[in-house]
C-alpha cells in the first residue's frame, strides 16, 4: 500500500451524547483514499448497555491510501452529528498506521510481523500507540492489580497518566506511586495506582454493596503518539476460591481414602468450606479438569469416573467418590459464582 505523505491518518476525539439516535457521515477524499470511521460507548453512565444521553462516545476516524500512488497534501473534514458535543481538549490526531490493507479489503494485520510499509530506522514499523479498554474486579476491602498495556498496541508504550474523564486524563502521574482516589457508588473509594509499563493496582477502601467506577489513561509510544483509553473497575463481595490441598488442609483433614472404601464428604468440611463465598453466598457451578474430564464443564451433581471409581460432586461443595479401585494421586477442579 502506499502511503500518505505529511499527514496523519488516525484521529480520534470524544464526543458527549445529548440525545439519543447517532449518524456519522464521512466524506472520501479522491479516488483513491478511504475514511473509515467507527464510534464506541465509553462511558454509559444509566448502565443500560446502549448509547443515551449524557453518555460519552469514543470516534476514531482512519484515512488509508488503497490507491498504488501517494497522496500528498491530503485534507480532511468531517462534521459531528448535531446531536453531540465535542469534548474539549479530546482530539488525538496519530502518526501512520501499520498497514493500509484492514482498511483496504485486505486481511487485517495487528502483530510486528509480515508488514515492510512505513518503517523507522532499524526496519521496524512507526507503530502508533493504540490504547484498548481494561476491566478488573476488586472486592471490598481488597486489592487487584492488572497490567493495562498488555493489550494495547505500539512500540515503545509507556503510560502517562490517568483521571476520572477523557478531559483530566492527566491528573494523576503513571509513578506506580501517586494515587488516584475515585468515589465509589454508595460510599468509600477506588484507589489506584498505575506505574509507567502499565501495572494498575486498585483498592476498595470502605466500598459495600457493588458497583462500578471508570477510569482513563493516557499512553506514548516511542513515536510521540498518543492514546487514551477506560478501565472499569467493579466491586462487589465477590466469591475467591482456595485449593483443597496438603498445603491448605492441613495434615489430617486431606481428602484420603483406601482402594475400595467409599469417600462421602459433607458440605461443611467439603470443597467451599475454605473458600470465601461472597454476598450473596457462591455455589458450585462447575467442576471437571484434571484426573476428571477434558474441561471444568460437569454440572454439580453430575458423576464421573474417577480413580478407577465414580466421583459426584454438587453445588454446596459436597462429594462422593465411590469404590475406588486405583491407588494414587488425584485431582480435579471447581469454580465458584454468585453471580
């Protein structure tokens, strides 16, 4: 593909939604040049899955050259349907994309591999930097931690900042040291920290009940290019599962049988015993893996051979091994909801 000389070819603004019902429209420039524009909710603030008003939408706009010439002194304009609102200060305007053929008819192409068009010194890509959504969950009074990069493209990503808007993506410092503290619904707070390669720790301090915060952070790539993108982090009394081992047992209370001699545990020293359950209370939904079946998909209360026996396991945790007839060790896996 050729390439467009002195212009860029991504931009991407915010937009706010006054009203319902969204149409862009955007005009092609020359033959052999195509806008292809897409808009993504970013902020839904009644939670309702679809776009209303005072939500945020995100609009990318990407101008590739499919024709076998470059164009020089390309120009482009568009203009937001009348129904929205421009954000200020949220107009990104990137650098060269990696390859023109996604936007062509051609296959896509995301990786560093296969691609020989717009290359830096050293024969590799200008790869902009394209920052992708996030989203984690931390329980009450608890801490969890992603890395936010890990998805995201470009070469040499480094997170800038972050904040609670497109608008004040910069207020608080990617350090790994300065903390961001966001008002959580119904009280309490999210408090975050986001280091510069993009680990992201949240805390819940005094949060109850469950609900969602969001916030924005900024990345730089190697080439000066910059993007923005949310992270929503949910709280909640959320169930944490704990392995049945040795280790977590303790010697004495393992599950151990002889060949031969049935195993019933009950629910109160079985699988959920050690676990943390959550509000309202986690089950048992699926079990299977291991020495059980190819996949954790087995119904609770559904059997398997097992040990060279039958092995039922249901949802508050209970099981039964009958008849096992292979010494050895054995395991199989569970996992827990609470919707």
């Amino acid at each position: 593909m050729r390439k467009l000389i002195g212009q860029p070819r991504r931009i991407i603004l915010f937009l706010l939604l006054i009203v319902i019902g969204v149409t862009f429209v955007v005009a092609q420039n020359g033959g052999n040049l195509v806008a292809t524009n897409r808009d993504v909710l970013i902020n839904d603030g009644d939670g309702d899955g679809g776009a209303s008003s005072g939500d945020t939408i995100r609009y990318e706009i990407v101008i590739a050259n499919c024709g076998p010439e470059d164009a020089e002194n390309v120009q482009f304009s568009d203009t937001p349907d009348s129904n929205t609102q421009l954000i200020p200060n949220s107009v990104t305007v990137g650098g060269l994309e990696p390859a023109d053929s996604q936007y062509c008819g051609g296959d896509q192409d995301d990786d560093d591999q296969g691609d020989d068009d717009d290359d830096d010194q050293g024969g590799r890509r200008n790869r902009n930097a394209r920052a992708r959504d996030d989203a984690l969950n931390v329980t009450n009074g608890g801490s969890n931690n992603i890395n936010v990069t890990d998805n995201d493209r470009g070469r040499g990503l480094q997170v800038v900042s972050f904040g609670d808007s497109v608008a004040t993506v910069g207020t608080f410092s990617a350090d790994g040291v300065t903390v961001g503290s966001f008002p959580a619904p119904g009280g309490g707070t999210i408090d975050v920290t986001i280091d510069a390669v993009g680990n992201l720790t949240a805390t819940a301090n005094g949060t109850t009940g469950t609900g969602t915060v969001t916030i924005f952070y900024e990345i730089q790539a190697a080439n000066g290019s910059t993007d923005t993108a949310q992270v929503t982090i949910t709280f909640g009394d959320f169930p944490v599962a704990v392995d049945d081992t040795l280790a977590t047992l303790g010697t004495g209370n393992e599950y151990s049988t002889n060949v031969g001699v049935t195993l019933n545990i009950g629910a109160g020293t079985g699988l959920l015993n050690n676990d943390t359950l959550g509000n309202p209370a986690a089950t048992l939904t699926d079990w299977g893996g291991g020495d059980a079946s190819n996949n954790v998909n087995r119904n609770p209360g559904t059997s398997r051979p097992f040990a060279g026996g039958t092995l039922t396991v249901n949802a508050d945790g209970s099981f039964d091994l009958v008849n096992p007839t292979i010494p050895g060790t054995f395991t199989f896996d569970y996992i827990i909801d609470n919707g």
